[in-house]
C-alpha cells in the first residue's frame, strides 16, 4: 500500500534525492553538480523548507524548476504542486449558457449586488399550462384511452365518445356536403348552356347563387366539426360509420403535450359538457407562490423595475438539488388575515422532480443598490481555510490564487483582495481543477 506524505515531508524528501543522485551519479562532471547546486541555492527550483508552493507569486512560478529541470509549469508531472493546470479548449465551454465542455469561464468585473430574502412557499400547477379536459357534446364514454400518470403529446387520442347529437351533426355535413356537389354540377351545366345560347344568363346566376348558399351551408357544418376536435381523418372516418350505425363517436385529443394528474373518465359513463373527466398538465415549468411581509414589498417592487428577479428553491426531497427560475406575478392585494402578500415564482422543472403541493423553501434575490467586484459562487473555493480561484494565467494554463472573500450575496460573493477587472476566472467546474492540484498535497506529482 502506497504510502501518503504529508506536504511537510515533500522538501525533505526532495532533499535527500537530490543528494543521493549527487552522490551516486558519479558519471556527471563536477562542474555540472556545481551548476545544479547553484540553481537550488538561487531558489530556482521550488520546495525549499517553510515555503509554500502554492502561495509563489506569478514570476515565482515562472522561474521555478522542478527536479526535471525544466519550468515547472512545463512539467505536466510537476505543474500541479505550483497551483498550475493546463485546460483544453475541448473542455470549455463556448458560452455561458450553453456548449459541451466541463468548464464555464467569466470575466471579473464590478456587479450589481443582489441580497437575498428568505421566504417559504408552496408549489403548485402552472395553470397557463394546464387543462381541464371536458367533452363539447354529450354523450356515452365508449374508450378511454390512458391512464392516470400518462404522458402525452399534442393530438394523442385521450378518450372516445358516442354520441347521437354529434350523429345529426355528421347527418348534415353529409347532406351539406351532397347538395353542394349537385348544386355544382347544375351550375356547370347551366354555364354551359348559356355559352351556347341555349339557356339565358338569368337561369345560370340562379343556378350559381344556390350552389354558393350550399358552400356556406357546407363550410359551417364543417366548422361546427372541427369546434368538437374533429380533424379532417376523423371526418373521413366518420362518414362512413355514420351511415351504418346513426351515432357519431367523438374523439377527445389532447390540446397540449404534458402528463394526465387527475383521471374521472370511466367506460359506459355519460358525460355533458362542462363536466371534467381528466386533468392535464405540463409539469416542465411549475408556480411556486409565497408570502412575503410589507416590509420587503419596496424592495421587491424596486427590483422588479430593473430586472427578472431571480429566484432558488429547494425542497426536503432533494435536498442536494437547486431549482431555478424568476418572479413574475406580485400581488396587487394584501391578505388581511395574515398582513402578507402573494408572490409567483415560475420554476423550471424539466426533470418533473417538484409535485404540486410540496413545501419549500424560496431564497429571493433582490438588488442591494451598489456595485462590488464579485463572482459566481462556484467560483470560489476554500481549502484548509483559505479561499482560492482559478485564473486564467498564460496560453491554456490556469494558476490557483489566493483571494480575500467578503460579503455573500443571492449567487455570487465579494472579492476584497486577490483579483483585478477584467481577469478571467473558471466559474464552473472549478472543483476539477482543485481535485488535480491536490494532488501535490496528497503526495502525487514530483514525489511520486
């Protein structure tokens, strides 16, 4: 088993291999170890006792030589003990929002600080997104299609409906439809006959304003079809059973794509219209709705003014996971039993893990009226006590530097000391980065 040396033992350690080398290698001319001597004495080559590697200033780095004697930051087995990672472009990210890479990227910069207010909520239905689905036209279930907890997609056949009222209607558009296409025959002929002098011209408008009343005739009982949810293949099909059978059979589509929560439709029941037999929702966005006290209204108000205000959730199934989205409701009223008022949050939920009802927990960010030099929380990161990012330094090389952190805001942190504007820092997946310089602490690198 491998044995793990603390940071401590890595200088010592490298130490006593140089002087074992020195003595063992007695190939090499005096002059030469003479010349190593002296770069270690020049303190060119880092791990000298005391010193920190991980806290060497940017020229530090760049003149430091590890045990290979090249530039330690060169050294892929050695750069890591200095702070120094080499990043791919593969692995970035082309945007902030968007990309395959691991690693997201942003430019220091003063920013609007935004504070946050704590509230709790209640998650519920997007009711923009959600449909009671009701029959147009009474009549007997005759199939019912899916189940409770169904997901469909627009135009999924939910339900079929025998009815002897949508029978009369199918009856009319059939004779709608046959009169029209007498009518049109008769015009033709009576347009015929008066071309040649035949029949006058008075008989042929006649004959052309009936065949137009029955169009109309035609295009309203059609119509009145479609507002039950008939497509053009459901009449297709309709005309031919109509004739055998007298009853129309309706079929109820889905108006929208999402998932079936409530389900009342039973086989043989009689329906009317107005009376729900399913609920459908789509569950990729959700209402999450809060409380909040007179107090914060004019800040919230405020910040509503300038932009979206963003909001987090979590709730106590997922504890680990964070729900994102943005206000865009504020109550016009105040509830006068609890001197609060209502706030709408609508949150994204592609991963349907947030159920209508659930208790959560809503942080609301709001802004604080001044600019300080901040980034992302992901950004920074903490080890044995001291806060650190990474900063783009040279080429596709990233170095860790120590920052000095200061006030927490909604998302993101001050940086009081340690950063400028205009550096550009690893915003996301930063924690890969720490994991590879660890290694120096965890005995990887030059002692291996």
């Amino acid at each position: 088993m491998r044995r793990i040396l603390p940071v401590s033992s890595v200088p010592a350690l490298f130490a006593v291999l140089v002087f074992f080398l020195g003595a063992c290698d007695h190939g090499h001319a005096d002059g030469e170890n003479q010349a190593v001597q002296g770069d270690e004495h020049a303190g060119h080559e880092h791990g000298e006792e005391g010193e920190n590697p991980l806290a060497m200033s940017l020229d530090e780095i760049a003149a430091a030589r590890c045990e290979h004697r090249i530039a330690t930051y060169e050294c892929d087995a050695c750069r890591f003990e200095v702070g120094v990672v080499k990043v791919s472009d593969s692995l970035l990210k082309k945007t902030a929002s968007a990309g395959a890479g691991l690693l997201g990227t942003e430019v220091v910069a003063l920013r609007h600080a935004a504070v946050r207010l704590d509230v709790t909520g209640e998650v519920r239905l997007n009711e923009n997104t959600a449909v009671h689905i009701s029959p147009r036209i009474p009549g007997i279930i005759e199939s019912v299609q899916v189940d409770i907890g169904a997901r469909v997609v627009k135009g999924d056949l939910l339900l079929k409906i025998n009815s002897v009222e949508l029978g009369r209607m199918l009856a009319d558009f059939e004779r709608s439809n046959a009169l029209t296409e007498l009518s049109r025959k008769n015009f033709e002929r009576e347009q015929s006959l008066m071309e040649r002098k035949i029949s006058s011209e008075q008989d042929m408008i006649e004959a052309q304003m009936i065949h137009e009343g029955h169009r109309t005739e035609l295009k309203a009982a059609k119509q009145a079809l479609h507002v039950f949810g008939l497509t053009e293949d459901d009449l297709a099909a309709l005309r031919e059973q109509i004739n055998d059978t007298g009853m129309g059979c309706l079929p109820v589509r889905a108006p929208l794509a999402g998932t079936i929560i409530e389900k009342h439709a039973v086989i043989g029941e009689l329906v009317e219209p107005g009376k729900s037999v399913m609920l459908l929702a789509d569950l990729d966005a959700v209402w999450v709705w809060a409380d909040i006290y007179e107090q914060d209204l004019h800040q919230l108000l405020a910040a509503e003014q300038e932009d979206p205000i963003p909001v987090k959730v979590f709730v106590g199934a997922f504890p680990d996971r964070l729900f994102e989205g943005n206000v865009d409701y504020i109550g016009a009223t105040m509830q006068e039993r609890t001197r609060t008022i209502k706030v709408r949050a609508t949150v994204h939920n592609t991963d349907r893990l947030l159920r209508p009802g659930m208790f959560c927990e809503i942080q609301i960010g709001m802004d604080a009226g001044e600019d300080v030099l901040a980034v992302p929380k992901t950004a920074l990161l903490a080890d044995e006590g001291q806060h650190f990012v990474f900063k783009h330094w040279q080429d596709d090389l990233y170095v860790r530097r120590a920052v000095q952190k200061g006030r927490e805001f909604f998302d993101t942190v001050e940086i009081t000391e340690g950063l400028e504007p205009g550096e550009l820092v690893v915003t996301e997946g930063a924690f890969l980065l720490k994991s590879d310089v660890l290694r120096e602490k965890m005995g990887a690198g030059c002692a291996d």
